[in-house]
C-alpha cells in the first residue's frame, strides 16, 4: 500500500477521495488538540450508545462486551497519558475510534452504527457542560458563602454609600456586599435552568435526518441523565444555543465579578483606605517600592471582556448558518472552553480573596461624613412634622450650602440655626443627622438597618446551606 493510500485510510471518510489531505489543511481544521477534554464525555455517550444498540439487537452481546473492555483500557491509557493522540485523525471522537477498532476489531468499527460525529458532538459538548455547570454552581455558592461571612462581621460598620460616585447616604457595609450576593445568586439561578435546555439528548440524529435503525433513544437518554430527547434532528445536530446561553450567563457572572473588582479597586487605592488585600492577591512595582497592586481583582476586570468577547464571537459564528450542521461549528469550543475556565479560575480566587478582605470602619466612616450624607434623614424629619416633601427638600438644601460655607456638618450646626430653617425642628434632630441614627432609620425588607442586614445573613445562610 501507498504512502498515500496510508495518508487517506487515517481519514474515517477517505475511500471517496483521490489525493490526501495536505498537513496544511489537516493542522487548519484539526480539532483534536483542544477538544480532546471531551474525551470522558465522548466514552460516556459511546458506551451509552453501544448499550442500547446491544438492547436493540442492533450488535451482539459480544460485540457489547468488547466496546465496553475496549472503552475501559482507552479510558485507562487516556488518564495516565499513554493515549497518543494523532493530528490526522482529526478529532477526539475519531481518535478513540480508531483505538478502539484496535483493540477490539470489528467490534469497534460497528460502534457508530445509527449515529454520526454531528449528533455524537453535540451529545459530548453538552455532557461536558452539564458537569461544568454543576461545579460551577459550587463554586457561585462559595463565593456567596465567603461575601455573607464578611458582611454578618459588618452589619454595623459604617460605608457612605454613593450614586454617582458622590457621597448619598450612609449604608452598612454588610449591606453593601449582600447586594453581591444577591446578583451572583441571580447568577446560580441562571445556571440551574439553562441546565435544563442544556441537558436534552440530540444522540440518535444522526448526520441531519435521523437514521433508519430503531434506536431507543429514551433508553440512551435515560443512561446518561439527560431530561428530554430533541425532537427534531435538523435542529439537534446545529444548534448551538446552549453554549450561547451558556456564554451568556457566564457573562452576567463575570460582569458582576467585574463590578465588585472596580470597588475593590478604588475601597484599596489610598484615596479612599477603606479596606486592605491580602498580599497574596497583589503585587508590587519594578520601580516604586512602595506600591502595593491589586491584580487580581484588575485582572478579572480585565477578563470579563474576554469572556464577553467570546459571547459575541459565538454569535456571530451562529448568524449566517443555515441548516444543518457546518464545519463552523468547529468554531465553537475554543470560546466556550476558555469561557467554563476562565469563570473557575475567576470563582475560586474570588471566594478565598473576599474571605481575607481587612475592613477599615474608621476610615469609612471618615468618608461617609464629608458628602452631607444625613441630608435625606434632615428632609425625612421635616416630612414627618408636616412639610411637603419637595419643600423639605428646598429646605435642606440651603442648610448644606450654609453648612458647607461653613465648613461644617448639618450635625454641627447648632440647633438655634437649623432652626432658623424651620421652626419645627428640635432636640432629638441630632439623632436624625447620626450616620447611626441614619442607618438604624431604614428599618424595612431590603433596607440597610443592621437589623434588617442581620435577618438577610440567616436568609443566605439557610438558602446556602
């Protein structure tokens, strides 16, 4: 035989063709060398699939047994590295074919009866997603768990909170970090039912039209733990929706991640000094030796736009496409890997980072009284004694502009004074101008009074646990 009869016969579709396929074009549309991580994925479906072709009397028990032992030995040469993957057998499912019809003969080769590498690669992509979902899930509820552990030792530290970037109202700092929790909570729920799109069987597709073999594929769905079978098989084999949704999501989470890295960021920087990283999550200068990065959280901010770039990327790969499956779709694990790993790295720093994040209440609190923070709480009092709102407004606003003529706080002008604004106001409007008698104000579901942020802990507590 030819060296060129031994470059085609590698190729599971070569009988047809009159010359080999040049290396450019093998390295250019070779696949092997990154979705080679499907491989327990792909062992996964196949055995599942030979299982039910043996139910369905479509292979022999013996050729069942051989698939199984075959799949067995490859899947223990795979974990120790012994399995050599070959660039001119194109991808992870013709790879373990072809060592497996190796090992086992024509046992092997009758494997793909009633399927094709477009129903079995969209079967793999999705059995690999379902499991990085559900660590990712995991790793959502850590981070979770470490942002509630911060803010229960906070409830009653004192943040100013802004709009703006201008000083508004004081806030508790726990409170601050439970509206992280509450969006990457958002993020989990996501996660939970785009599993569920996720997680139907296109197996038994074929390359585009279904097959003319009776396959059983309720029986192969049931095996691998997928809740529904697709109904159509055009659709199966070239959807990529949920690796979009997918992309989507992991977007939302990394965008959320990209939000509290900012805080992080400016709460580090000296001009605000409200918290401190833990070393091991910064680094220094080539040439400043005083300065102190924060890396990880810049980094994460940073790779937020790669993920989201990888969102837009999938998308566009999708728009053109007609039905059914194209070589485009090749296109679509390099994005959705680098997605999935991308987000674990992102999780698990984040969870151990926020667990040793060093608060500075003092330095807060300093903040939170330079903005006139109180003024909402001075125009609250005047409500309650019987102003108009949007005269307590006006009414506010010109002892601000006193005060800061004065270069003093509303709770440092004398009550002769605030008085001369109205004569309703007494005494106990000091109690109001407090960042402390501000924050225990807002007393109400979703509020910042530390009661109220206490009673939020034990409901993430008991939704984490």
């Amino acid at each position: 035989m030819s060296t060129n009869q031994l470059d085609k016969k590698s190729q599971a579709w070569s009988a047809l063709f009159s010359e080999p396929m040049s290396d450019l074009v093998k390295r250019y549309t070779s696949s092997v060398f990154f979705d080679k991580r499907l491989w327990q994925a792909d062992i996964q479906g196949s055995l599942a699939h030979a299982e039910m072709l043996h139910a369905q009397g479509l292979i022999s028990a013996q050729d069942w047994a051989s698939i199984d032992k075959g799949m067995a030995q490859i899947r223990q040469e795979i974990e120790s590295g012994a399995f050599e993957w070959q660039l001119d057998l194109e991808d992870v499912h013709l790879n373990i074919e072809a060592r497996l019809t190796q090992l086992v003969g024509d046992a092997g080769k009758r494997l793909h009866t009633g399927r094709s590498r477009n129903d079995q690669v969209a079967t793999d992509v999705r059995l690999w997603l379902r499991s990085e979902i559900d660590e990712i899930g995991l790793l959502l509820n850590a981070l979770q768990s470490a942002l509630v552990d911060v803010a229960e030792q906070n409830t009653e530290t004192i943040l100013p909170g802004f709009t703006h970037l201008q000083v508004a109202q004081p806030v508790s700092f726990g409170h601050h970090l439970l509206a992280y929790v509450e969006m990457f909570a958002r993020d989990a729920e996501r996660l939970i039912d785009l599993r569920k799109r996720v997680n139907r069987l296109p197996l038994g597709s074929a390359a585009l039209a279904g097959t003319s073999y009776p396959l059983d594929r309720e029986r192969v769905a049931k095996t691998l733990g997928f809740e529904a079978v697709s109904q159509n098989s055009l659709d199966a084999v070239s959807d990529r929706d949920f690796a979009i949704e997918f992309t989507a999501a992991a977007s939302l989470v990394m965008i959320h991640i990209s939000r509290l890295s900012e805080e992080l960021i400016l709460w580090m920087s000296q001009s605000f000094g409200f918290i401190d990283l833990a070393d091991r999550f910064c680094t220094g200068s080539s040439i400043m030796p005083q300065k102190k990065n924060p890396d990880v959280p810049e980094l994460a901010r940073g790779k937020t736009g790669r993920v989201v770039g990888h969102l837009m990327g999938l998308i566009t790969l999708m728009k053109g496409q007609p039905l059914a499956y194209n070589k485009d779709n090749q296109e679509d694990k390099e994005p959705l890997f680098d997605t999935v790993d991308t987000l674990k790295d992102t999780l698990r720093i984040f969870a151990e980072m926020a667990a040793g994040i060093t608060v500075k209440p003092e330095a807060m609190e300093r903040a939170a009284k330079k903005g006139y923070a109180t003024a909402t709480d001075l125009a609250d009092y005047l409500v309650k004694k019987g102003l108009p709102f949007r005269d307590a407004h006006e009414v506010v606003a010109h002892a601000v502009k006193d005060a800061i003529a004065a270069g003093v706080d509303l709770s440092e002008l004398p009550l002769s004074t605030l008085q001369t604004y109205n004569p309703a106001i007494e005494q106990d409007v000091f109690e109001v101008l407090s960042l402390r008698g501000s924050l225990n104000a807002r007393n109400l579901l979703g509020g910042t009074a530390p009661v109220q942020v206490r009673s939020q802990v034990a409901r993430h507590r008991m939704r984490l646990a």
